[in-house]
C-alpha cells in the first residue's frame, strides 16, 4: 500500500482494504450482449468488459463495426469473439452458442439486447411489420436464453439481463408491436425469475427511456424537443448509463436482485 492511501486510511479511519482501488467486478466472467455491435448494445459490452468479462459480441449485419469494437477490446486486455447470428432464427442462434460454448466453455452472462422497433400506427401497421418486431424482440430473448440456460443451471450460476423499455411500461402511439414485444419481454423476465431462483440464475431487466442512439437520432427534432418536456432530468440518456446498469445486476452488486426492471429513464415513468 502507498503511503498516501495510508494516509487516507487514517483520515478517514477506514480499514486499509475499504480504500484501496476496487477490484474489477466481472474478472473471470464470460459474456454474450446481443446486438452487441451498436448503440446501447455496444455500451453495455464495453461497460462489462471495463469490469473485467470475456465478451462474445452478437450482431447481424454490422460486421465492421463488430469487429472494430472487438480490436477496441482486446486492447483491454479481454478476450472477445464474434458471434453473428440472427436472434430471430432459432437454428442460427443455436449454432451460434455451440461456438461460443466451445470458445469459452461456458457462459455466465447473457444480455438480451437486440431489438427492432417499426413504428406505425395500428391501422397502418401490417402483419409482417407485427411480426418481424415480435420476432426480433421477444422470440430473440425465448432463443438467446433457451441455448444458454442448461449450462448456467448445471453450473449453478447465470445472470440473464433482458433489455426492455419504458415504452413497454407506458405504451406509445404508433408502437403497438414494438410495446408489446417489451412488455412481454418483462413478463418473460419474470416468470424465468421465479423459475431460475434456486438454480443460481437470476433474470432481471433495465428498461431504458430515450437514450442517444440511432434509433432516436431518428426522431423529428420538434417530436424530441415535446419529448425532453416530459422528462424531468431535462436531457436524454447515454448509453454508457445502460452498460453500468446492466454491471451492477451481473455482478455481485446485484446478486439478491431477481425479477426486477431498472428503469433508466431520467424520471420520465415513475
Ligand atoms: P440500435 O442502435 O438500432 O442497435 C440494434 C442492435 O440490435 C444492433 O447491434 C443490431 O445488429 C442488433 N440486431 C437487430 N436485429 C438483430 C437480429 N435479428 N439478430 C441479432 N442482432 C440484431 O438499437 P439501440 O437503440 O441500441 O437499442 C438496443 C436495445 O435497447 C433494443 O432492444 C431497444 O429496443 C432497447 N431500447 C432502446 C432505447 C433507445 O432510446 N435507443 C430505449 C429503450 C429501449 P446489427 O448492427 O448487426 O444490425
């Protein structure tokens, strides 16, 4: 210990241990963040590999971006791989846990992130439209979590995190699908919760409110500007927020928490 944390223990009569630079809170850990090349996703993976996780990164299309998050990484000292899949596609998802599985040998953390939103109002809305967002957003979650979950609860340990939205707690105009998709998401939350309870696995959600990203980079300026007068801390999100969220339930922080939906939301639903 230096002298000068020495010298803090005594000012602040603290045991030496209480001030010493905390450990890294996921060193060891293996995890898989779905659409882990972009936006909330991507934070999220940074954020859990600042605290010391392997990283296998999902995504479907973004392939450049997944790799250049992948080298970002590394340079962490982490290992990371790619695990394209289309989380829609149970095939597919199944195929891509039997690689990671034989990359990391097991896993111990799964964030459910990928999500879709096609936005029209009801009348408009088409059943393909319905069904792609159901597809991606909920039977992604079922998929991703169904190829996982026998090796978590034969180790005796897992930590699921479903990304939902505050937009599945409030319902919205022109976003039927996409509400729906979060709110069941959040009973499906639940219901693994009780199930998974005694097996080691705890399964919780954050539900973001508007967070920078591209998709709401993609709402018309006067529709956010009427947005930002409803949230009581005045500014939108940052994706960074969501990854320290999704830390604090993975990691031991969070380990008598199971069930729940962390709303990082700036107060816009309380
Ligand atoms: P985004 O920037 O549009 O990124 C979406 C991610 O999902 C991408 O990595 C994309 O992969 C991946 N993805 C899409 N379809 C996929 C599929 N079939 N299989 C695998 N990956 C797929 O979205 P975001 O704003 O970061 O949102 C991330 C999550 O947070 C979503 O579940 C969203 O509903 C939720 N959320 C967002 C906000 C917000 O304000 N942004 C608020 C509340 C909740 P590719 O890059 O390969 O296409």
């Amino acid at each position: 210990m230096s002298a000068d944390s020495l010298t803090l223990c005594v000012i602040f009569d603290k045991k030496p241990s209480a001030i010493l630079p905390a450990a890294m809170k996921l060193k060891g850990r293996t995890a898989l963040v779905t659409g882990g090349s972009r936006g909330i996703g991507r934070a999220i993976a940074v954020a859990l590999a600042e605290e010391g996780a392997d990283l296998a990164l999902n995504y479907v299309s973004s392939e450049a971006a997944a790799q250049h998050l992948a080298e970002d990484i590394r340079t962490l000292g982490r290992r990371v791989i790619l695990a394209r899949a289309d989380v829609s596609d149970y095939p597919d998802t199944f195929r891509m846990a039997q690689e990671v599985l034989q990359e990391f040998g097991h896993l111990d953390i799964l964030v459910n992130n990928a999500g879709i939103n096609s936005d029209k109002t009801f009348i408009k809305m088409d059943h393909a439209a319905w069904r792609k967002v159901l597809a991606i957003n909920l039977d992604g979650a079922f998929n991703c979590t169904k190829v996982f979950i026998d090796q978590m609860i034969q180790r005796n340990f897992g930590r699921v995190v479903n990304i939902t939205s505050v937009i599945g707690q409030i319902g919205n105009f022109g976003q039927a699908n996409y509400a729906a998709s979060k709110a069941g998401l959040m009973a499906f939350t639940k219901s693994l919760a009780k199930e998974l309870a005694g097996k080691g696995v705890t399964v919780n959600a954050v539900a973001p409110g508007f967070i920078e990203t591209e998709m709401v980079g993609a709402i018309p300026e006067k529709v956010k500007q009427r947005l930002l007068d409803q949230i009581p801390l005045k500014r939108f999100g940052r994706a960074d927020e969501v990854g320290r969220a999704v830390v604090y339930l993975v990691s031991s922080d969070g380990d008598y928490v199971t069930g729940a939906e962390l709303s990082i939301n700036g107060g816009l639903f309380m």
